[in-house]
C-alpha cells in the first residue's frame, strides 16, 4: 500500500499532525496519520462522510457523498 497516490488533507496544519487520504478502488477510503504511517483505516464514503459531520468539518457547506 504503500505505492497508493497518498493526498494530505487541506485541513491538516503543517508540522505532524497531518491525515492521508488514499482511495485504491471505487467505494474504498484509506486514511492514514503521519505519526504512524504503518496504521492504515479502510472506510467508505458513508462511513467518513458521518464522521466528517461528527466533528463538523466543513459546516455550512453542501456536500453530496453517494
């Protein structure tokens, strides 16, 4: 995995707490943090779309995640 096309966050700070987004399939998230690149969580679009709400990333915009 570690050959995927890895894009950083636009709402990560410099420095080392940044968040990888990765998308190897269609309906496949990965998500990776800098401090342990090793860690790799798999997700969907659903799944990360709620947790994006979760902690209101992105409030007040309208986004479609189907």
């Amino acid at each position: 995995m570690t050959n995927l096309p890895w894009q950083k966050s636009t709402h990560s700070e410099s420095g080392s707490a940044c968040v990888y987004i990765a998308t190897p399939a269609a309906g496949t998230i990965l998500l990776r943090e800098s401090d342990d690149p090793e860690t790799i969580l798999t997700t969907g679009p659903r799944q990360l779309a709620a947790l994006i709400c979760t902690f209101g990333i992105g409030q007040g915009k309208s986004h479609s995640y189907d």
